[in-house]
C-alpha cells in the first residue's frame, strides 16, 4: 500500500471518534467511529493507542498505509502548546507526511462556513468558542470551566439547575418549579433525595446531563428561575461570540457566527431566539446560523485548505457530509 491519499482527518472528542480518508479530489475514501479521546483521564499513549485503531480501519478499507497530511481536530486540546504536544504524538505515529492538530470546536467552525472566516460557539456538556480568519489569525478561550472563566454547557446549566432547586426546597432561595421536575425526572419526590442519591452514587454522576432537557422544558411551562438560567446561557453566548468578533476585527462587517452542540443545536426557541436578540444589538452585522453538519467535515476542509485542494474538492467533501 502507498501514499495514495491526501488527508486523514480526525474529530476526536469527549464521547465519540470519527476520521475520514480523503483524496486531493475531494472524494471520501473511507470513514470510521471510535470511543471518545480523553488523553487527561487515560494518558495520551492510551488515547492515541486507541484512536490508531480507528485509523488504522479507515486506512484498510481506503487501502492506504498513510496520507500526505493529518488533519487532527481534538477535545482537551485546550491551549496552543497542547496542540504542539498532541501534533507531535500524532506525527510519530507515521500517519501523514505532515500533521496539524486544533481544539475540535475548530472543526464545528469551518463544517459551517465556505472559507476559513468567522466565529463559533459550541455548547456542548461545557461551552467554548473560537474564530478565523483565512490570513491565519485565531481567537479562542481556554474554556477549562470556572478556572478559566468559563459558565455553561449541559454540564453547567444541570449543576446551576440543582443549586436553585436544592436552595428552593430547604428555605434558603425562592420557590420554584425546577424542586419538583429534577427529582421527578429520576422517580424521586424531593430534591433532598436527589442529593443524596447524587453523593451517594445511587445516581451515576454522568447522569446529570439528564436534567438539562428538564431545565428547558420548566423554563418552556414559564417557570420565572429556570428561564433565567437559559437567558444567562444566551449571555454567555453572545459574549463570548463578541469578544472573538472583536478580536479578528471582523464586528463591523457581515461575519458567520456559527452556533453548534447538542444545547444550542436542539434550537430551543428561548435561547434561540435570545441570542439572536443580544447579537441583534451588540453584533448587528453577525449572522447566526445553527451548524448542523458533522464536524468531521470541518477536519476534512481545513485539511484540504493545508495541501491547497480546489474548491471542487471542498465542494465535493461538503456534498459528501451533507448528502
């Protein structure tokens, strides 16, 4: 087997895996899924071990043994030095003649803009942001949670959820809805049993991502406390979003702000339509659009933007992801 492929790319993120071997056309070779990549929980070895399975079936059944180049999209690839790290690991691995690896919320970007050009808000289980331009320049956020200035995500709003229906139901804040539907949603009749149930572990942990769609639907029947915390959410957005126009100078002329995640991609008409309010009025020129593409396009476009592809190579990938 040889060097017949141009781009192996790579979307790696907390849950799930998915790469694509592309050729300089455009024409997608082969694809394939893998487990979630968390270099922090597993060690990057471990990671990587397991991520080479899933490469090493999409090169079988593209009937390659390496590319020309990586394109490398990975959660936990939170700061550029991260990325250096992680590209050097990868390139060892003899995958490609070259390897550039970003922070997977890069991918969400570019699956939904023709050109490398504008910014991206991913809410997701947290909330990160980043934004390009095609001379090279990017912003982003470190995005590490409250450390790092960060609120929200799925994650985030469950935890915000549980504080005010704990408080509700002890005394300690005002009432609301949020005391009956949280534990109600796990067959339990009060927030103490629920907490318990939480610290206890008869509730699994990773379960609280649960209590986000609850949140939206208290906040849906009118619920004054649980409509506050999807307004706050729409803030966190539109600042973040703004800040990133800002600093790529593109937030007086027309730029994509593309929105993506499980949270902001289920469209909730509350958060929805409040971001595209506060954009209305602190980003006038913003266009929002919801990215519903996979983001494993976005790994593949910006690997054929790295080997110089045509854009009917572009289009031909894009047709491929969308079709």
């Amino acid at each position: 087997m040889g060097l017949t492929a141009s781009v192996l790319a790579v979307d790696a993120g907390n849950s799930k895996t998915d790469v694509a071997v592309v050729a300089a056309d455009g024409e997608v070779l082969a694809t394939a899924r893998g487990g979630g990549f968390r270099p922090p929980v597993v060690g990057i070895d471990t990671a990587l071990d397991a991520l080479g399975e899933t490469v090493a079936r999409a090169f079988a059944d593209a009937g390659v043994s390496a590319v020309e180049h990586v394109s490398a999209c990975l959660a936990n690839a939170d700061f550029p030095v991260e990325e250096r790290q992680l590209a050097g690991a990868l390139h060892r691995r003899g995958w490609g003649t070259s390897t550039e690896v970003r922070n997977d919320t890069f991918a969400v970007l570019r699956a939904g803009i023709p050109e490398p050009r504008g910014v991206a808000v991913v809410c997701g289980a947290g909330i990160n942001c980043v934004g390009m331009r095609p001379d090279g320049r990017t912003a982003r956020f470190p995005a590490l949670g409250r450390i790092s200035g960060d609120w929200g995500g799925g994650w985030g709003l469950a935890e915000e959820a549980l504080w005010h229906a704990a408080r509700a139901e002890d005394g300690r804040g005002g009432p609301t809805a949020l005391a009956r539907t949280l534990p109600a949603h796990f067959g339990m009749d009060s927030m103490y049993a629920l907490v318990e149930g939480l610290h206890l572990g008869h509730v699994a942990q990773e379960r609280r991502h649960e209590l986000t769609p609850v949140l939206f639907a208290t906040a849906v029947d009118g619920d004054p406390v649980a409509r506050s915390i999807v307004d706050r959410m729409a803030e966190e957005v539109v600042a973040m979003a703004t800040v990133a126009l800002t600093r790529l100078d593109l937030l007086d002329e027309e730029a994509p702000v593309l929105l993506g995640g499980s949270v902001l991609a289920a469209r909730h008409p509350q958060l929805d339509d409040r971001i595209r309010e506060l954009l209305a009025a602190r980003a006038p020129k913003a266009v929002a659009t919801v990215v519903t593409a996979r983001p494993v396009l976005g790994a593949v476009l910006l690997g054929l933007d790295h080997v110089g592809a045509a854009a009917e190579a572009h289009a031909r990938a894009r047709g491929y992801y969308e079709h």
